[in-house]
C-alpha cells in the first residue's frame, strides 16, 4: 500500500499544479478590478488606487503572478483578501468550523436515513417499503436544496415560529443555552442537505444490497438454517455496503459545493458563503484560495476511496 500511495501522491502534486495555473489564469483574466471602487470616489486620488495595484502586482504578467502565489502558497502565505483587509488564511479557518459542523452533521443524518431503509428495501424488492422508499428517494434528489430550504423557512421559520432561518454565529447566551441555540439554527440546514444527500445514498444502497442479496453464498446462508436477521446483517450488509463507503468519500466533494447554496439560504458564516461574497467583490485571492482547496479535496477524497475500496475488499489488490 505504501507504494501505491507514493504514486497517487506523485500524480497528485502535477494534477493540482495544473489545476491551479488554470484557475488562476481565469481569475487574472476575468473582468472586474478590485480597487475599481475607488474610480469613483473623488475623495481618493487616482495614484493611490495604481499604487494598490503595483503593490498586488495586478498588472504584472499572469505567468509572473503564478510563480509568485505558489511559491507563497508553499510557504503558508495564502495572500491578502481586498475585501475583508485581512490574510485568506485567517479568513477561511475562522469559516471552516462552520462549514465542518454543517456538512458533516449533514452527512451523519443522511446515512442513518439512507443504510436502513436502503437495506430494508432490497430485502424486500417490490413491497410496499421498498415503492415508498423509492418514491421518496426520487422526489427527494429531484427537488433542489433552494427550494426545499426556502420551504423550510416558510413552514418552520414564518409559519410556526419553531426555528431561526438565519444563522447567527455570535450567539450571546452561554452553557446549554448556547449550545441549544447553536443547535436550533443549524436544524434546517442541516435537514436541508442530509435528506438531498440520503435520498441519493438510499437509491445506491438499495441498489448494492440487491445486488449480494441475489450471490449464491447468501441463498446458501439461508439454507443453513440462518434466521432473516443475521443473514441480513452478517452476509447481505456487510459486503454490500462496501462500495456505499467509497461513495461517501467521493461525494463529500460535491457536499462541499452543494452546500454554498445552502449556506447562502440559511447566511450561515461558512466557506461558501465566504466564496460568493468574494466572487461579488472581485477578491480574487479568497476565490482562487477556496476553490485551490476544493481542487484538493476533490484530489484527497479519490485517494481515500480508492484506498478505503482496496481495504475493505480483499480481492483488490494495489499492487
């Protein structure tokens, strides 16, 4: 494995140098100035405004802005955000918390609906369950998270008065009470993402489980004498999902992006709304560092689901 891992990590490193020179020749060459503010306030000369500019380098070959933010990347510096006067670096990890606590609460929701009643509807294919869970299934991935967390904030925000609709991220109680807080207004965004993201892992566990379901060992487990139950948990589930696990780790690349919607809905303080308020303002050193680490979590999370696919089957080897 340790080989295995040198080469992937080899072809990594070419793959996101690649993946950064493009993203960030498309941010130097995308319209907008970030100091194109001060053009039109009279009260700040114009030299000032080209000072900023030769300071950032911003009219500086592209090529020669490259060289210059990988090798400060490399070196931890992950530039200056226009916008918020601050380093990016600081500004993404005060943001990132957010994000984790929504996400991944998110994903814990979305596979304790979708393993059981994706493993209860393969072990009895065309029941009633298994129709409901389907139809469910299918509404649930057709309909977007805009608008089932703007139904959210409509049934439980403005009609029953239950939970905040706005994520506020300075609570001032303290103990329970903050925590308790923290809790009620992450709820919707929360459900909002888990039940999106459980409604396309219920349709691929049902599919995975039917498919061992239907192997001779299982018939043969059966025949043994083996009650429903332990046949189900011990010989149908357990090969079955399998490759569930590495969709969770090729998915959590694409919760990452779905959830910048979500947190705009909601204003929840995370890294996608980092990202859009960003790209509003032209600060282009905050959206070229934040889609650089979703490059590398599109990078990381492949490795590990190859790497979580070769040690849960034994039959891959990675030699």
């Amino acid at each position: 494995m340790g080989a295995y891992l040198l080469r992937r990590l080899l072809v990594a490193v070419p793959s996101l140098l690649g993946i950064s020179l493009i993203l960030f020749t498309i941010l130097a060459l995308a319209p907008g100035d970030p100091f194109g503010d001060m053009a039109s306030n009279p009260n700040i000369p114009p030299e000032v405004r080209l000072a900023l500019r030769a300071k950032f380098g911003l009219d500086d070959p592209v090529l020669f802005r490259y060289w210059h933010w990988l090798v400060a990347m490399v070196r931890g510096d992950w530039g200056f955000s226009f916008q918020s006067r601050t380093d990016v670096a600081r500004l993404i990890l005060d943001r990132v918390p957010t994000t984790l606590f929504v996400v991944g609460s998110s994903q814990v929701l979305a596979l304790l609906i979708a393993v059981p009643v994706g493993i209860a509807a393969a072990v009895r294919p065309y029941s009633l369950l298994d129709k409901l869970a389907n139809t469910l299934a299918f509404a649930g991935f057709s309909l977007p998270t805009f608008f089932t967390g703007i139904l959210f904030i409509l049934v439980f925000s403005i009609n029953l008065h239950w939970l905040p609709f706005v994520y506020d991220a300075d609570i001032q109680a303290t103990g329970l009470a903050w925590y308790w807080e923290h809790v009620r207004q992450a709820i919707m965004p929360v459900c909002v993402l888990g039940f999106f993201q459980a409604a396309s892992y219920t349709r691929y566990v049902r599919s995975a489980v039917l498919d061992v379901a239907r192997l001779d060992y299982v018939t043969t487990a059966r025949a043994k004498g083996l009650a429903e139950g332990t046949v189900t948990r011990r010989h149908i589930a357990r090969n079955g999902l399998i490759p569930v696990v590495t969709l969770v780790a090729l998915q959590m690349p694409a919760v990452f992006g779905g959830a910048i919607v979500t947190e705009q809905i909601f204003r929840v303080p995370g890294i996608g709304a980092l990202l859009i308020n960003a790209m509003l303002a032209n600060d282009t050193p905050v959206v070229m560092a934040v889609t650089f680490v979703f490059a590398c979590l599109v990078v990381l999370f492949n490795l590990i689901a190859d790497l979580l696919y070769g040690w849960l089957d034994p039959r891959i080897s990675f030699g």
